[in-house]
C-alpha cells in the first residue's frame, strides 16, 4: 500500500506554487506598483529607479552558478535561503530615508541586487529542480501546474502591493510584503520540502520500489540517468539549438507584455482596459502551462514547442492588424497560450534532453539566454518605436525571429551520452 493518500509530489508541486507566486509575485511583479511612489518621495528619474531592475536582470547572469549550488547543496537550503534574502532584502526597502541623499539610491541598488539573488534562489531552477526529482512519466503535468504560481504571482499581488500601498503607505507596504515572503515561505520550504522520493521510500510519480521501474514518456529520447553536466552540454549542438530558438522567440515575448498598454492606448484603448487585457493575457497564460504541460507527456516535446511558437507568430500577427476589439480578444487567447506553453517548456526541454544529474546548473545555463532574449525585446522595440512612431517593424521583426526559432526547435534532437571520460 502507498504511504500516502496523496503522492507526496504534489505537496512538493503546492510548494512551488506558493514559492513562485509570493516570492515571484512580491519580488518581481509588484515593482511598478511602487514606482511612482518613489518617484515622488525622492525625486530620483525614472531612469535611476529603472536601474534598479536591470540590476535584477544582471544577476540573471549567475543562474548557472546558482544553479549548480542547488545541485550539489540541494534544493531545500538554495530555496530556504532563497526566501530569507528576498524577504529580508525586500522589507529594508522600506526604510530607505530621502535624507541619506546620494546613498540613498546606492542602498536600493544594493538591497535590489540582494533581492535578485535570493529570487535565483527561489524560483523557476529550484522549483524546476525539485518537481523534476518527483516525477517521471507526468513530470510535464507537475511542472506546468508548478509554474502557474509565477502567472497566480503576477494576477494577484501587483494589485494587492497598489492596494496596500494606498493603505498603509510604501514604507509599511515593504515590511509587510517582505516579511510576509519570510514568515510563510521559510517554514514550508524547511518542514514540505524534500530533495527525492526516494528519500520517503517513493520513487517518481508515487510508484514503490515493489511497483518496479518507473517508465518515461515515450515521446523523445528521454536522458534521465545520463550523465550530462554543463560543461559536456556546451560542446552539444542540441543546447545551442535550444537556447538559441528559446533566445529568438522570448526577444517577441517580453516585447509584447512591456509594451502591450501603450500599443493598446495607441489604438484608442483606455488605460484601465488595457491593464484589464494585459492581465487577462496573463491569465490565460496560467493555464496554458498546465495543458502545454500535459500535452508534452503524451507527444515530443519540440512539436509542442514548435506550436507555441506557431501560436506566438500568430499572435503577433494579429497585432499588425488590430482594428476592432474583436481581433483584440483573439490576440489574448492566442498570444497567452503562446506564452504559457513556453515558460512551462523551458526547463522540461533541460530534463528531456540532458537529464537530471546536473540539472540545476544546466537550466541556469539555458536560463541565461531565455533572459537576455526577454530582456532585449522590450528596449528594442520601444527604439523602434521612437524612430518610426510605430510598432509595426518590431511585431515583423519579432515574427521573422521566432519563425527562425521554429526552424531551430525542429533540428534539436537527444545528443549523445558524454563518454564518462569528458565528464567532471
């Protein structure tokens, strides 16, 4: 009989949810809620305060390093500090005073810098490391439902942290988050999570060790037990591949969802509706991590991947002709589908084709160029904007790439098992 009602996996999946949606929510999404707040207490420009988050995404550079901690250190001490730096770092927000002048601005850089790196410690990679170690044969299931705390996160405390800031003004509103991240993540990640099943007697997917092996997707060439690490990974064409289309296809993705207000307002939306479609967008995306999830356990993860990136052409595509609200609700079906699917599929493609013995590390390492193409989109696009007052070159130049990206997805097949001699 099983020890458990309930596949202990799925606790480890509740977990994550939470994780990503406080810590990723908090942490990430809340911060334009307290933009113009700060703005008007310090007079810095918008262009100081946005620092700060490049700041944030410049540590996106560590994740392979961040990464390869959790494989060798495990996935509860990485999260539970995790938690510890990103809540305490984000409560002393609060008491950042206009009298420290110059310093002021060089404390937030400091304690934003802080809260990044507790976030690499907390979110997509271990959460992806953890759910990976629990499931086999639904690991897609298990880790679209995982990720949907990242999409939960953004739905629900940007406009929680607007709230509360009206309450309780910015000040108070950063303890409170803050310690609200230590308070509930810490206990759980200490007293729920655990590294593998087989520490509960369980091995993947709730099966006992009398049920026999625990057999994998016959979808691709699964590489569970091989023994990849990020060295070996980077002499493979396969990573390359993948990191290149993922790169190309998110350049589209963080374009759209930084400039999709304005764009909306340039075609005669209201501000609150185009907030309202921006979220509803983000919504949808929620729940496409969960079928795009469940699909890629029945069929070849690079199908699945190859229809997302049909479905964010066509998505783009239907901003080129936006003229009616009509085209507009399709746009949000169809382009939070696209994204869904993919932010689920990245670390999934990691386990797929490389396996989980160094997994943390490798996912940081895919992790890097998902950024940088996520990050570069929106720059790009708003320079493009400025130039010829419109979008429309930067939606076609974003269609080109993630149809490049297609191409690239279609070629990644499973590489060889390093011999044992390149490992290390």
């Amino acid at each position: 009989m099983p020890r458990f009602s309930i596949f202990y996996g799925w606790w480890i999946v509740a977990v994550g949810v939470v994780c990503l949606l406080l810590a990723g929510g908090i942490g990430f999404y809340s911060f334009g809620a307290f933009f113009i707040p700060l703005i008007n207490e310090f007079g810095w420009s918008r262009g100081q305060l946005s620092l700060a988050m490049t700041i944030a995404c410049l540590v996106g550079l560590l994740a392979p390093v961040v990464g390869t901690w959790i494989d060798r250190y495990g996935v509860r001490r990485a999260m539970a500090l995790g938690a510890l730096l990103t809540g305490s770092a984000f409560a002393l927000l609060g008491l950042t005073n206009p009298s420290w002048g110059p310093y002021a601005l060089c404390y937030f850089y400091a304690l934003s810098f802080i809260m990044a790196l507790g976030l690499l410690g907390i979110l997509n990679i271990p959460v992806a490391t953890a759910v990976s170690s629990w499931f086999a044969e639904k690991r897609g299931l298990a880790m679209g439902i995982a990720l949907t705390g990242f999409g939960l996160g953004g739905l629900v405390m940007l406009p929680l942290a607007s709230y509360l800031i009206t309450v309780l003004g910015w000040r108070m509103t950063y303890h409170v988050l803050g310690l609200t991240i230590c308070i509930v993540l810490i206990p759980l990640i200490i007293f729920v999570i655990r590294e593998k099943p087989e520490q509960m007697g369980l091995l993947p997917d709730g099966k006992t060790p009398d049920q026999g092996k625990v057999e994998m997707p016959l979808t691709d060439d699964t590489q569970d037990n091989a023994g990849w690490n990020l060295s070996s990974v980077l002499r493979t064409k396969t990573f390359w591949l993948i990191v290149g289309a993922l790169g190309l296809a998110f350049l589209g993705a963080g374009s759209v969802l930084a400039h999709l207000i304005p764009f909306l307002q340039d075609n005669g939306v209201s501000h609150q509706l185009a907030s309202t479609i921006l979220a509803l967008t983000i919504g949808v995306s929620v729940v496409s991590r969960v079928i795009a999830g469940y699909i890629v356990d029945r069929v070849p993860i690079r199908y699945v991947v190859t229809f997302c990136f049909l479905f964010q052409v066509a998505g783009l595509a239907l901003l080129l002709i936006v003229g009616s609200m009509t085209v507009v609700w399709a746009f949000v079906i169809v382009f939070g589908l696209a994204i869904g699917g993919m932010f689920a599929l990245e670390p999934l493609l990691v386990s797929r084709y490389f396996g989980l013995t160094s997994f943390g590390a490798i996912y940081g390492g895919v992790w890097i160029f998902a950024t940088l193409g996520f990050a570069g989109g929106p720059p790009l696009a708003g320079y493009i904007f400025d130039a010829t007052e419109s979008y429309e070159l930067a939606f076609i130049i974003f269609i080109a790439a993630t149809l490049l990206a297609m191409v690239l997805i279609s070629l990644v097949r499973a590489p060889q098992p390093p011999p044992v001699d390149r490992l290390g």
